[in-house]
C-alpha cells in the first residue's frame, strides 16, 4: 500500500484579508491540502498598520491581520476544523492563534480538533529573520506559555515549530543550521519543562516540529535531514528520558531554498527547485511531513497565482505520477549515504557542545550570529571566486531571453491603495467596539504577564474584545520591554579579506584628499528584516578600509539621516526587501534634502523590478542594486567613485 502524500502547501497572503482568502480558496480547489500564512511585517512585529513604522509595509510580504474581523475575512467560508493551517508568526504567535480560535469557535468548531502549527520560534529572529520584539527571556517564556495552552485545549496544534530555513538563507552550514536548530529545541524544551506537570511533558515534546530548509547539493541535505532524525531522538531519549518512540519522531515541514533563486535566468530556479524538493522527499524514514516551494519567480518579486500553482503541481506530480511512496526507504544501508549522516552528526555534535559551554542558545546568540555572517561572507566569496559554479551567474551567463520574464505582469504588484483601505477600517474598527471591553481586556493582559501567568487566556479574551494587534504588543511591551538583536558585524578584518588591495588603495586616497576615512552608513528603514544582503555590504566595506555605521534593522527614515548627520557620511546605503522600496525610499531622499544632505549619494539595494528601479534613480538614487549584482567588490569601487563625486558637490 502506497505511502500517503506529505501535506501540500503554498505559502500565501497579501494585501487585503479578503484577498488573501481568495487565494486560499483558489489554491484548495487546485489541490492544496494544507494552508501556509504569510503575514505582512506590521503584524509580524506587532504594529498596527497606521503606526509610523508600518509605513509602506502593510500587505506587501503578506496579509495584515490587525483584529478579529480581519480574521474572520481572512479564513471566510473555509472551515478551520477541517483545516491544517500553518501560519508563518514568531512575536505574535500568541496573538494570532487567540484570533485563530476566536473564530474557530465564532464558526462552531471543536478547539481541540483544529490542526496545525505556530512557527514561534524567536532565537533565530534574533539571528536571522529579524521579526522579534521581547528580550529572549520573555520570548521564550511566551512559546512555553502557548505550548502548555495547547497541549490540553488544542493537542494537535503544534505549539513551536523550530525553524532552520532561515538559518539557511543566513548562510549557516548543514552542520550549523543542525546545531543552532537544536540548541533552540533545547532551549525551548528546557523552559517547557517547567510549565507543565511531568506526566504530560513527553506529549509537549511530541509536539514540537521543524521546519527546514533544503539546498541544491540535494545529497548532504537529504543526509542533513537523516541527520536530523538521528540527533533529535538522541536527545530526546538522552536529555529528556522521553521512553516512547512516537513522542521522539523528528516531525519537519519544509520550504526549500530561496536564497539559491537567481535573478539571472530566472527560469533556471524551476530545475533547482525540483532538485531542492527530491532531497526532503527521496528517504522515507527522513521524509517532510508537509511541502511548500517557493515560485521561480520570487527573486524578482511577489509570485502571481499562477507561479504559485506551478509550484504546486510540482508536488504533485512528484507525489502522484511517480512511485516513490510505493517504496521502504531507498538509502538505508548505503555506505556512502551513512558516512556523510555520521559526518554531519559528528560535526554537530561538536556545535552543540560549544553552544552547551557558552550557558546554551541564549546565551550564545551573539556567537551564533557572528559564525552567521562569516559564514555567508565565505559562501559569497565562493560564487564571486566561481569556486561554486550558479548557472546563469557565473557560468554560461550568455543565452536567449526568457519569455517568461517579458511583459508587464511577470510578477504580481500590491495595489498601492491596499494600505489606505487597511488604515480605513483599522479606524472603522476602533470605532465600532466596546472602549470599555477593549480597557478591561488589556488590563487583563497586563496583569497576567505580571503575575507570571499564562498568558494565552487573557489573549483569547482580548481578541474576542475587539483589541488590536498593535495594542496587544503594546501591552506585552510595557512590561517585557523590546530588544535589538546583535548584528553580527563587527570591526576586526577577516582574516579572509583577500583581493582587496587596489580598493584599499583608492579608500587610502580618498582619506588622503578629504583628510578623513570614507565613512559609509547601511540603513534598513520600515520592517524588514532580512539583514544579509545589509550585512554581507557591511563586512565587505570593513575589509575595504571604509568607517562603517550599521545600527540594524527596523530604523526610521528620520533616524537614518540622522545618523548621516551625526557620522558625516559620504554614503548612504538602504537595504530594502520588503518591497516597501519606493515610499520608503522617497521619504528618506526628502529628509535628506530637508536636511541639506542632497549631496551625500545613497544607494539602495533590494529585489526591486526594473521600473522601479527607474523611477527611484529619476528621483535621485545614484545605484540600484538587486540579487544579480552579485559582485561585491564592484559594488564597493562604485561606492568609492559616488564618495568622491559627494564630495566634490560639498565643495561647490
């Protein structure tokens, strides 16, 4: 009897409530088995979406989920208790599962038969992904307040899927992105351990999942992944005496490797992503539970219905037309697939007890971020080398023009009136409820987060209240506080920053004539969080010689030209993948202006389509970088050549 199929998922959500639940329907009615949510940065971080900073963020890399009606719009006609749903939320992962079943029970459901997953998983916010707000040690209390909830009012939700993906897409190793996974299960098991009785602890860690990633050297991921299975029991049953081998099941969802996506021959990701998919599928006893993909398009932009459906079929075909689930697992006993398992297994023991030493992953974040960014420094300097060959990159780079890739709706564009309908009923929102129930309810909040209760009842009730996403994080923030995350940039050189002498050298020059270091400064205004791309120029510019002011993520327009001002920078640099490019971008060059820094030259890197980028260069953007500017040392020359040009214009 043939396996049955994992679940099939594609991640989705933009725009509007209403329109993301368009989209579900539609892609349920293609053969979606599984929902995945993508919920847009302002409600990833807790701001509501007429908050200063959520300014040209809301909708694009998701849907906004302000309140209970946007829920309810979200998930309307689709019955919960017959879904399984994973949504994509760390910071608010309690929020969102109490406006989850707030209408779950709005639709008659029993709570404690709906299905599926929170991410909420905050240690690698802090080292990756950039969506945290609390200090460590109140996040992690909050995961152990919903995994204790959900083991008796909703036992097959999964409370915490720990997520590696992004560890990946950081450029972590196979061997890092196992151990700085783990070290976070520990860490979070550990501080489950204490909120719920004894008997009923192996049935919480039978409820913790992963979620990983998969690369394009499909044998060591597939490897990675029986590593995985191998380690996870070992821990479960060494540290934790968890006795039943069903509470020791190494239980992963997957979504395979959009860092590998090129902007280049855009239709080359469709093959990677194939591949990507066969290494968490081929090994039965290391096999997903649950599939989605990425589009081939995403390097470019946000993927229409159609790349998405694509995507899907994939799975499909895979799961239906071929005969992998006829099979036991196709590798046990292959020699050379045991030695590379126990060669990832050696080396990440190694990590973990490193990690142990340092007092665990908390303590150990900065460390980890550190190994983080050098890691992906040395992956870039690879491709930059050709000692990784990316076809369509540095290898047979030529070829004809890919028709999918010409028109005007190769990628789908969020309408821009999207954010002021959203801001529109926010107020209409406000204004319709119960202030009093709205008071009682926050009160309510606060006192449970001070008395060191759970917290996911006093939620529940504040979603039903009509409380809104950002005065539910304001609440939790008077009391834990917020944090920044280290940025994993620091001012010694790499002692592998070689090749970079003639830049250094116009770096030198350059001093010598303005009578001070080239100083630039790497902004990330609005939400976004995926620093890498902030980092990797950061680290570059370091070893170059520049003076270089990079105060993380989530920054203010306003603050940014500040820090211009204060530094006197002779470059600014705005990094921006959010999609939030161009009002984020226009605000920035006015206060620039206003500021009299019109000379300074920024540039802006981000995954920006060619109009935009247009646009943004018309107004005043001296470069526009994208993922096909792969070249960093290029990147730094034309940084040099802006600096000098900046400088002549002081002058004048």
């Amino acid at each position: 009897m043939p396996d049955k199929p994992w679940l099939f998922r594609t991640y989705a959500g933009h725009s509007t409530a209403a329109a993301s639940n368009q989209l579900f329907r539609d892609n349920l009615a293609k053969g979606q088995t599984g929902l995945s949510v993508a919920f847009d940065l302002p409600t990833q971080t807790g701001y509501d979406s007429d908050h200063v900073l959520a300014r040209g963020e809301v909708g694009k890399v998701g849907v906004p989920v302000g309140h209970l009606g946007d829920m309810r719009a979200l998930f309307d006609a689709i019955p919960l208790e017959q879904m399984n749903t994973s949504m994509t939320i760390n910071a608010t992962a309690p929020w969102l599962l109490a406006l989850y079943i707030a209408v779950a029970e709005e639709q008659g459901a029993d709570i404690s038969a709906l299905q599926g997953t929170v991410q909420n998983d905050l240690i690698k916010e802090y080292l990756s992904r950039g969506t945290y707000i609390f200090p460590p040690e109140a996040s992690l209390r909050l995961i152990g307040n919903v995994a204790s909830f959900c083991l008796n009012a909703v036992p097959r939700w999964n409370p915490m899927n720990i997520c590696s993906y992004h560890l990946q897409e950081a450029g972590a190793t196979p061997e890092q992105e196992l151990a700085f996974a783990l070290a976070t299960a520990i860490a979070v098991l550990d501080e489950v351990q204490g909120q719920v009785p004894a008997e009923d602890f192996p049935a919480m860690v039978g409820r913790i999942s992963f979620f990983v990633n998969a690369g394009i050297r499909f044998v060591t991921e597939m490897c990675k992944m029986r590593a995985f299975v191998a380690l996870w029991d070992e821990i479960c049953l060494e540290r934790y005496g968890v006795t039943d081998p069903r509470h020791r099941r190494f239980r992963y969802g997957v979504q395979v490797n959009s860092l590998g996506l090129t902007e280049q021959q855009p239709e080359n990701n469709a093959t990677r992503i194939v591949l990507e998919m066969l290494a968490v599928t081929l090994s039965r006893n290391a096999r997903a539970r649950a599939v989605q993909l990425p589009a081939w398009n995403e390097a470019l932009g946000l993927p229409r219905p159609w790349d998405q459906q694509w995507s899907l079929r994939m799975q499909q075909i895979l799961a239906l037309e071929t005969d992998l689930l006829d099979h036991d697992d196709l590798f046990d006993g292959n020699p050379v697939v045991e030695g590379k398992v126990a060669e990832l297994v050696a080396a990440a023991r190694k990590e973990l007890a490193q990690i142990a030493a340092m007092g665990g992953a908390v303590a150990a974040i900065d460390t980890m971020k550190r190994a983080l960014v050098d890691s992906n420094a040395a992956r870039l300097g690879r491709i930059e080398a050709g000692e990784t060959p990316v076809v369509g990159v540095n290898r047979y780079t030529g070829g004809a023009p890919s028709p999918l890739t010409t028109g005007d709706s190769k990628i789908l564009v969020v309408d821009p009136a999207a954010e002021a309908e959203q801001i529109e009923k926010l107020a209409a929102w406000r204004a319709a409820r119960d202030a009093g129930a709205v008071r009682a309810a926050l009160a309510g909040l606060r006192a449970a987060a001070e008395a060191g209760e759970n917290i996911m009842p006093a939620s529940i009730i504040a979603a039903k209240a009509g409380v809104t996403t950002g005065e539910w994080a304001a609440a939790l923030r008077d009391i834990f506080g917020e944090y920044r995350a280290p940025t994993g940039v620091g001012e010694t050189i790499s002692n592998s920053a070689i090749g970079l002498d003639g830049l250094r050298a116009e770096i030198a020059a350059f001093a010598s004539t303005a009578q001070r270091r080239l100083t630039l400064v790497i902004g990330k205004p609005g939400l976004d969080g995926h620093s890498n791309g902030a980092e990797q120029i950061a680290v570059r510019a370091r070893d170059c010689g520049m003076r270089v002011i990079y105060e993380g993520i989530r920054m203010t327009p306003e603050a940014i030209v500040q820090a211009v001002e204060n530094a006197r920078a002779d470059v600014l640099g705005l990094s921006i993948l959010s999609g939030s490019h161009v009002p984020l971008v226009r605000e920035t060059l006015a206060r620039m202006a206003k500021a009299g820094l019109g000379h300074v030259p920024v540039v802006v890197g981000g995954i920006i389509p060619p109009d935009d980028a247009a646009a943004l260069c018309a107004e005043g953007v001296a470069r526009v970088y994208t993922p096909k500017d792969f070249d960093l040392n290029v990147i730094m020359g034309d940084l040099v050549k802006l600096a000098g040009k900046g400088a002549e214009l002081a002058a004048e």
